[in-house]
C-alpha cells in the first residue's frame, strides 16, 4: 500500500512486527510475499514474524503456509511452502540491539523519528519475558543469535504439482472422504 503500516510502527519504535496472514496460493505469489517482508525489514529495519494459513477453505482455495522470520532484510527462519502438517512452529534466536543498531545506520530513518509520530496503542504486560528470566547475565552468553539462511522457493512447475496435491489431500481429510472418484 502507499502508506505500508510497518514504516509508521518502525518509526515509533515498535522492534517486532507480527503479521499473521490469510494468503492464498497463487503462482509465483511467494516471490511477491518475500519482497514486501524483505524491503519492509531492510528499509526500517526490524524483525518480522510472518505466519501464514495452511490447507484448503472447503472450497476453491488453499493457503500454502511458507510463514517465516525475518531481521533487517535477511531471511532466519522460513518454513515449508506446501505441507501436510496442520502446525509447523519456526523460531529464532534474535538479539533487539541489532535491530537498534541497523536503523542508527540509517541517516534518514534517526532524522524521521524526529517528527512527531504518534505512539502505537501500549498493553502494559508485568512481569514478561521474550527469553528465560534469570539474575545471572553470563547465561544468555551461551545463546547465540540465529544466522541467515539462504530462500526456499519452488519451481513454477514443482508449484503446479504441489498445491493441487496438498489442496487434495487437505479437503479429503477435511472431509472425512473414504477417497475420490476421478472420471
């Protein structure tokens, strides 16, 4: 969109963006997906949690997961694009100063958070952890951040065989179908 909600949030000093997504499979739409979370991370910087739906609708529509992590433009964590699991959880090991540090490398991005920015909605959350909680600072020495990973993208052709495959699996066992019937 012209005014992308993640620059208004990165400028008011959100860190992690969470965007749980209803994108249904399209052929080579992950190309598109991957660009927007990439240039969004490495234009602001920040981390962003992609989640995407997974299966068929009962209908006509299937949504084929590929969720993923991303921090500051590189990819840490992508999960699969066409699979049967109902769940697949992905995680990573992120350290927030990176974050801070890549948007104090943006001359413009420091100049544009002066500007009056209205803060986001805050939920006071007591007593919250995003990592273990301990009194003993050396042991998060042993937690090393996540490295990139390079992209997973299939084939138009591998696209072709694996949603359909996936969408029929998923509305058979949806259905409670003993099978098909194909003429």
């Amino acid at each position: 969109t012209p005014q992308s909600s993640h620059i208004s949030l990165a400028l008011s000093g959100v860190d992690i963006i969470a965007n749980g997504s209803g994108s249904h499979h399209e052929l080579r739409k992950l190309d598109s997906r991957l660009e927007l979370i990439l240039s969004a991370t490495r234009k602001c910087g920040g981390i962003y949690l992609y989640a995407n739906q997974r299966g068929c609708d009962g209908g006509r529509v299937y949504y084929d997961g590929c969720s993923m992590i991303v921090c500051n433009g590189q990819i840490l964590a992508q999960g699969d694009q066409f699979d049967l699991r109902d769940v697949q959880v992905l995680t990573a090991t992120i350290d927030v100063a990176q974050v801070r540090s890549y948007r104090a490398s943006i001359p413009s991005f420091g100049i544009q958070t002066l500007h009056n920015h209205p803060p986001p909605p805050h939920v006071e959350c007591h007593h919250f952890h995003l990592s273990h909680a301990t009194n003993n600072p050396l042991s998060f020495a042993s937690l090393l951040p996540t490295t990139t990973q390079a992209l997973r993208i299939h084939s138009p052709e591998e696209e072709c065989c694996l949603g359909p495959a996936c969408w029929l699996w998923d509305f058979l066992r949806r259905s409670g179908a003993a099978g098909f019937f194909l003429p």
